[in-house]
C-alpha cells in the first residue's frame, strides 16, 4: 500500500511541477545554475568511467577471443555495441543517480529541514515548480552527455584494445563499422531521455516529501539513490523489449 | 485583522486543535503562548494556509482563505510575511538576494526600484553593511533581522514570527522583539508571534491567547496576564522564581 501511495504522491508532484511557472528570468538563471551543476560539473566523472569501461569491454572481449576462427575485428563490434547499446545509457545513469541524485535530494531536503520551502510557500511560489522544474529542463541535455560517454568509451575500447597489443588499430575501427545500426543510437537517446526524467524527478520527490531533521537527509539520499536504480533497471527493460524486441 | 472561528486540526488519531476561536487585532502584536505539544505551530501554520483545518474558518478581512481559490490563496499569500524560527534564509543567496527574492518573483520593479527598497529594509532592521555577505557568514540574530527584513519588503498586511528569540542572547532577544512591535505599529499589520520567551510576553504582548492541549485556555493583555487566576497560565508564565516575584511586585505595587 505504501508503494502505491508513493507513485500516487510522485504523480501529483510530477503535475504540480508544471504549475504556476516560475518568472521567466527567473526560471532562466536557475535553469543555467542547474545546468552547470547537474551536466557540466558531472562531465568529468562520466569521461573517467566511460573511458575505463570501454577499455574493460575491449580487453575482455579480447581475451574470449580463444578460437582463431572469429575474426579480430570483433573487438571493435563488441566494444561499439555495449557501449552504445548499453554501457553509455544505463551504466552512466546509474553513477549519476548516484551523483547527480543524492546531490537533489539533499539540497531539496536540506531545505524542507530548514524551512526554506515553507518560506516559499508562504510567500506564494509553487516551489516544486521553483526547485524541481528548471532540474528537468536541464536534464534534457543529458543526451549529449551519453553521446560523449559512447565517444569517449569507443576511444577507451581503442586506446586498450591498440596499447595491449590485442588487434591492429585498422581491424578495430573495421569492427566498429560492422553491422552498424543509426537506430541503436536513436534507442540509446531515447532511453537517456527517459532516464534524465527520473534522475531530475526521484530524487526531487525523495527530497521534498522528507519528514526529520539532517540525519534523514543522508538517509533520504540513500534512498532516493536505491529508488532511482530501480526504477532505471526496470525502464531499462521495459524500453528495450519496446524499441528493440 | 484575522478572525478565527471554531478551528479544529487532527493528525491521524490525535486532535491538535479543538475548537480554537479568537481575533488577532491589527497594529497589534499578538502573541501565542503555550507549552512545547500545545498546537502553537500548527496554529500557526494554518493561519498561513500551509495547513488546513478540519473545521472552522479563518478569516483575512473578510477573505474566508477555505473558500478562495488556489490563485487568491497564493495571492493572499503575498500579503503575507513570516520570520521562521531557524530564519529559513537561503543559503545560496547573499542577504540582498534574499531580500530582494520576493521582488524579483512577484512585482515588476526596475532593478533600481528594488534595490532602493532592499537598502530601506534593511537599513529599517539596522543592517547596513551586510548585503553581500552570504546566512552562512553572519550571526543568529543579524539572519532574523535579514528574515524580518524579507518578511516586510512586499509591505504586507499580516506579519507572523515562529519563536524569533529562540537561539539569541537576552539582549538580541530584546532588540528583535522591540523590532518586531515597532514594525507593526508603523505599518499598522497585523502581527502574531508565536513565543515560549516570557521577557516578549511582558514586552510586546499587547494580545496573549495561551493555549493548553489545543484549547484556547486565557487570552488578555501582558498587563492582565499580572492579574489573572487562572492556574493552567500562572503555572506557565510564573513556573521560575524571578517571574513570581516580579508578579508579586506588581501586585503589591497595584495594592
């Protein structure tokens, strides 16, 4: 019963967002703060990862590579289907549930402690609109940051894959090209699309609706981070038996 | 002036309020006294629609808040000024930013305009030298000047505090509630603190409503609060020793 009424809470919190905008100049610099802080400021940790992951891929793939019959351009195949179909979309997403996630729920809930959400209430601002809102707009733009992490991860699949001596660099760049589906790419777009709505609004849900003093921020971050995998692992699913299957 | 009539507030099995019905004058700083359990909060937070009552009504000047519409109830809401006990200032924005806040959201001011209202405020709550500095980097009692600051810069109608001594030295305590009183008379708002400090009772309380377990038991001025016999207050009011004797003075001083 509790789950239910939860999804009954998030959905009206979901339509309450869109409410009462906020002033557009307003709403304008809050939106850049977001940006800032929810993409650019995770972009170094997705290109650590990401370059690490596909140098993972390449490696292992490498190593299965036992019978003298498949041919090396397999590598690069494998490398570019995990990491576009896979790696970049929904591991990125994990770590920024992670990051990004616990980042908006302890803010948001920060402020519920202190009161600062009641202060906007009081004064007659919708602050789900005030805080949540300008948080998805800003997540539109995490498409482009899956689209450097399938880059990035590539390059770590290459730079691995060429520096242990697995295949040569034209082999590689020959598997990438292999089979090569656009649509893959369209899926993995989609999915980070919906994937930015629920890091944007899971935590923001987690945050806002907290009861407690600081002690239940952490404690709400580490929920809202459980949660928010949750819910991407299932999307994730669901989403590719739609697109894919 | 706000009227309340009849409030009733449960939170599941528990009934907080029962029946509370009272008038808080304008001009006046009316004052609400209990101890810790006894509903003041959520009196408070439904006189300013973050909560609403199971029953009863509270009345704006004739603007019953149940029976306005969401966009008048935010509207409503705009006359609205409220200092919270923690100042509840945010902490990404400087004490000028803070001020300016509810400018910057609902009026359509050139930023000249606001900024010569933010310097009036703020100079009115005797914080001239403070603008850029960010709640984090200034003192308990400098965030609730900020705080009564940024409650009165839209000029409203109703001030309300949430214990704004809590936390501060005798002497700050002094200074925010003469504040607070001065405010109200120049503005002619109407004012309701919600206080367990017994220096702003016998300073500004020119309306007290004490309550006990959600029941308005006593409501009078600080001046009849020496004179009262009604057990549940004096137990309260006169719980420390200083506080009997000063009774005492008075009553014998009145003889």
């Amino acid at each position: 019963m509790n789950y239910l009424a939860s999804i009954g809470s998030y959905s009206i919190m979901v339509r309450e967002v869109f409410k009462k905008p906020t002033k557009w100049p307003i709403m304008k610099s809050l939106i850049l703060k977001e940006i800032d802080e929810l993409i650019y400021n995770s972009m170094g940790i997705i290109i650590f990862i990401s370059i690490f992951i596909g140098g993972v891929v390449a490696i292992q793939t490498a190593l299965n590579l036992t019978n003298p019959l498949i041919p090396k351009n397999l590598i690069g195949f494998a490398t570019r289907q995990s990491v576009i179909l896979e790696f970049a979309p929904t591991f990125t997403s994990i770590i920024m549930a992670g990051k990004v996630g616990s980042y908006i729920t302890s803010s948001i809930g920060t402020m519920r402690v202190t009161e600062q959400i009641d202060a906007l209430e009081v004064m007659g601002v919708n602050s789900l609109n005030y805080l949540v809102f300008p948080k998805i707009i800003a997540m539109l733009l995490y498409p482009f940051a899956v689209a450097i992490a399938m880059y990035v991860g590539i390059l770590g699949g290459w730079i691995a894959n060429v520096a242990g001596g697995y295949s040569s660099s034209a082999e590689f760049v020959e598997g990438l090209q292999l089979d090569f589906t656009p649509f893959h790419v369209t899926y993995s777009f989609i999915k980070s699309v919906v994937f930015a709505f629920v890091i944007a609004t899971v935590p923001s849900f987690h945050g806002y609706y907290m009861k407690g003093g600081a002690l239940d921020v952490g404690k709400a971050s580490t929920t809202s981070f459980v949660w928010t995998s949750v819910v991407i692992i299932i999307l994730n699913f669901i989403l590719t038996q739609l697109l894919l299957g | 002036m706000i009227e309340v009539e009849n409030l009733h507030k449960s939170f599941g099995g528990t009934h907080v309020l029962k029946g509370i019905t009272t008038v808080f004058e304008k001009g006046k700083t009316n004052l609400i006294i209990g101890q810790s359990g006894s509903g003041k909060t959520v009196f408070m937070k439904c006189l300013l629609g973050l909560l609403l009552p199971d029953e009863g009504s509270i009345c704006y000047e004739g603007r019953i808040y149940s029976q306005l519409s969401g966009s008048e109830q935010r509207d409503l809401r705009q006359e609205m000024g409220m200092v919270f006990q923690g100042s509840a200032l945010f902490d990404s924005m400087t004490v000028e930013g803070n001020v300016m806040f509810p400018l910057e959201m609902f009026t359509k001011q050139s930023k000249a305009e606001m900024q010569e209202r933010v310097d009036f405020v703020l100079n009115r709550v005797n914080l001239v030298d403070a603008h850029h500095k960010l709640p984090a980097e200034i003192s308990g009692g400098m965030k609730k000047r900020v705080a009564i600051a940024r409650a009165i810069v839209m000029k409203p109608k109703y001030l309300f505090c949430d214990e704004p001594n809590s936390g501060l030295d005798p002497k700050t305590a002094i200074l925010i509630d003469n504040l607070i009183q001065e405010i109200t008379q120049e503005y002619n708002i109407t004012t309701v603190v919600n206080t367990h400090d017994m220096n702003s009772v016998m300073e500004i309380g020119e309306k007290i409503i004490f309550l006990k377990d959600g029941i308005k038991e006593w409501e009078g001025s600080n001046k009849e609060i020496f004179r009262t016999d009604n057990e549940a207050v004096t137990n309260f009011v006169y719980s420390s020793d200083l506080f009997k004797k000063v009774r005492q003075m008075y009553i014998e001083e009145r003889a």
